[in-house]
C-alpha cells in the first residue's frame, strides 16, 4: 500500500520530532479498529486519554504514534508535537495544500451522511474518492478525514456538522470545498441555536468558504433563499438550487416511489434530461441523489458513468436499510441512527411504501430540541397517524406523540429504548414492517439489536 506519511512529512507538516523512518498507511484514534502501518494519534477527550494506549498501539503494529505528553518511553516511533489535536489539524491543512482533485464538502439538517455516502458511490465511478468514514463531521472527524486522504485521490467528500453557531467556519475553512452542498433546513440542534434561520445562517458559513469559482447547492423549497444568496454574495460563487419546484436550477421531475426503489428525470439548466433509477425507496432518497447529481453536474463532470453507479447503492445500517426478521416473517426498515422531525417524517414515509400486513413504527426521542421539544414532537402526530399501524414509544418527549394517538394505535410506551424492547417483540407477528427511529442519545439500537438476533417468532 502507498503510504499516505513519509517520516519526512510528519516532521515537516506537525513541526514535531521523530527518529524513525516511518512509512504510514493509515489514520487511527482508536486502538481497537487500529490496522497494521497506522499513525495511532493519542487524542485527549472528555473521558479518555489516547495516551493511555501507546504501547497497545505500538503491539498491534501502529507505525507511529502522535504524542503530546511524557509516555515514559523512548521507543523512535513516537512523534513528539506540542498538541496532538493540532497535530491532526497540522496534518489535515498539509494534506489539503497537497491534494489537486475536486473537494466537496457537505452539510444539513438531514440527509447529509447519505448525500455524502452518494457521492462517494457516484465519484468512484469517476476515478478514486475519498470520503469521511461513517458521521465522521465534527471538530476531530473533519480533520480525519483530510489527513487519511490517499495521495492518489481524485476526489474527497467531506461531512461537516454542528451544534451551536460558530462551529462549521473553521472546519469549512480547513476544507476549503470547491462545491458546498446543503441538503436541508430544518430544527435539528434547535435548542441551541434559537430559529431556523439561525441555523440556514450557519449552515451557510460553508458557501462562504468557497472561491469565487465554487459551486454552491441548496434546497429549493426552504424559505430561506436570502440566507443563501448573501453567503454566495459574500463569497463570489454560483448559486444553484435542487428540489421539485418549476424554478429550481436542478429539477426532479417525473419522480416515482415503489416498494422496490424510485426513478426520476433530472432536469438540468443546461437542458440536459437524465433519468435517475435508485434500488432503495423514499422520497427523501431521491432528493439526496438529486442534491448529489447535481454537484457533479455544477462541477461539469460527467453524469452517465455516476447515474450507473447510484443504481447499485443500497442504504447502510440505521440509515434506511431494510433486512429480514423473525426469520424472514417480518422486515426492519432501520432508521435508527439519528432523527429529526424531517427526517422521521420521511422515514414514515418510506414506511407506507414497504409492503407489510402491518406498518409498526417505534419512535424515541429528538434531541437537542430545548424549549421546542414539546411542540416540535407533537407536529409529527398526523404523520405518524397516516402512516403507522400500530407505534411503539420511548423517552420522555415522545410521550406527548404516543398520548395525543387515536388509542387503537397505541402499543406501549416506556422511559427507555432498552425497557420498551421486549414490548416491541412480543407485538410482532409475521407480514409486520418495523421501522425504529430516534436520535443517536435515544440509544434505539438497544431495540435493533434483539429484534436483528431473532426476536419473537410468530
């Protein structure tokens, strides 16, 4: 394998002191997913201290190891910087300043892990793509991703979150995208950040980060235009918006949901009409292949090669994928991840397309919602009312959604994701279509868990 860090770079990018010659493969924060050739960076977190794991790094075949403090060790494989958090930022903005291909970087309400996972799939069929590892989006994630980028990369993708304003500048700066794509707007993170415009505002310091030749995409349908248009005017760039709207420089025309996937024509403003076929439902899916074709487009890359691609793209685990259950007697549509209002909405959406005798939905918890968590919960309950059969809830604010329920649907409701488990299991029967779906903090995979290790047979 090409090492990504010669020992020359490491000194020379972290202005830090190593004595052996290295050749590094590989990134690591974490010595249990740690691989042969890696530089293991010793991080220092809330509760932990990658100092703790030089030695179990170094055994397990760590080429380097990144330190800031005395380790009581003198082997010549420890890099010696000041800070190992800017070390990894130092070896992000090098690995920036060397890459010559096509960055993209990504943001939103919803959507954006899989907007990001899309274009990855729809790249890589345009040469070789590097792209954030799972929600890799934060203040250690973003530069990760930077620092792992193969020197051969044609293009890299990276993610980019937040929770409280100020935070998405200086990791879009670090990025510095040619294309800023925006998935959505919505009141993820409410609580901290007071208004949804509030939100579009930070959400757009990403198009400011773009040069004057950048390409930036958007929603068409967020209200919001004049957030956007500002940030683009700030940074000089091109403006496109992507949705279903006659006025929309990207259009969705033609869409059509099934069980099985979805097709639509992507209509371009250059005239030009693609048509679109994806092998996983959900309307919210075809929003983010549309969001992801149009970036390329923007880019003035070729669409047929990336359209072939996305036809094989299939949603992974908590993001949308469907799998067997109760020995092939029910399905679980895994939503479980993260949630949003938007996003539970469409996830239900997705929902009623399933075929099933039964459409269950258990839902927990939204976080991060603050003083809006209350009304922001009980919005879903026509939704939730159309499109589920029977629901299951946990978690202090979804229990305003399962009290205002018509009673027939009601199933049970608990404190806790774990505690409500083995009530969804001894509900199933066969022909049912699950779907579970919550925030992260909620911890729904304590019910994705037993129901994937076999559940209760009908």
């Amino acid at each position: 394998m090409t090492p990504i860090w010669t020992s020359t770079e490491l000194r020379e990018a972290t202005s830090g002191q190593l004595i052996a010659d290295v050749a590094v493969t590989g990134i690591s924060i974490d010595t249990r997913t740690l691989e042969p050739g890696d530089l293991f960076i010793a991080l220092v977190g809330d509760t932990s201290d990658g100092h703790a794991h030089i030695a179990t790094a170094l055994e397990r075949g760590a080429a380097c190891v990144m330190v800031h403090s005395a380790s009581g060790s003198d082997d010549p494989r420890l890099l010696h910087v000041q800070d190992t958090m800017q070390g990894l930022r130092a070896l992000a903005q090098a690995a920036r300043a060397r890459f010559a291909g096509v960055m993209i970087g990504v943001t939103g309400s919803v959507g954006k892990t899989t907007t990001k996972n899309m274009l990855h799939c729809a790249l890589s069929a345009l040469g070789p793509t590097h792209a954030a590892v799972a929600s890799y989006n934060n203040h250690w994630g973003v530069p990760l991703t930077l620092a792992r980028m193969p020197r051969n990369a044609a293009f890299c993708v990276a993610e980019i979150g937040m929770n409280h304003r100020g935070e998405i500048a200086p990791l879009a700066g670090m990025v510095r995208p040619d294309a800023a794509v925006i998935t959505t707007i919505g009141s993820s993170h409410l609580g901290y950040m007071g208004s949804v415009e509030a939100i579009a505002e930070e959400k757009s310091d990403l198009i400011r980060a773009l040069s004057n030749a950048g390409a930036a995409l958007v929603p068409d349908d967020t209200g919001l235009d004049a957030v956007f248009e500002d940030a683009a005017a700030q940074a000089g760039c091109r403006l496109a918006h992507v949705g279903l709207g006659e006025n929309a420089d990207y259009r969705l025309n033609g869409v059509h949901t099934t069980p099985e996937g979805s097709q639509f024509t992507l209509g371009c403003r250059d005239g030009t009409n693609h048509v679109v076929t994806l092998a996983a439902p959900g309307a919210h899916l075809v929003r983010n292949a549309g969001m992801a074709l149009a970036t390329l487009q923007a880019l003035g890359l070729p669409l047929a090669p990336p359209i072939a691609a996305l036809a094989a793209w299939r949603p992974g685990a908590g993001r949308g994928q469907i799998q067997p259950i109760m020995a092939g007697q029910a399905a679980l549509l895994d939503e479980s991840y993260n949630a949003s209002v938007l996003s539970i909405r469409a996830a239900l959406e997705t929902l009623s397309l399933v075929p099933g005798e039964r459409k269950i939905a258990v839902l927990g918890d939204i976080r991060e919602l603050g003083d809006f968590a209350e009304s922001e919960h009980l919005s879903l309950v026509p939704d939730v009312t159309a499109n589920a059969d029977l629901v299951f809830c946990c978690c202090p604010h979804m229990r305003h959604v399962f009290d205002a329920l018509p009673e027939e649907k009601r199933g049970v409701w608990q404190s806790d994701a774990a505690s409500l488990a083995p009530f969804v299991q001894s509900n199933l029967k066969a022909g049912d279509v699950v779907l579970v779906k919550g925030s992260l903090g909620s911890r729904m995979r304590d019910i994705v868990t037993p129901l994937l290790a076999g559940g209760v047979q009908a």
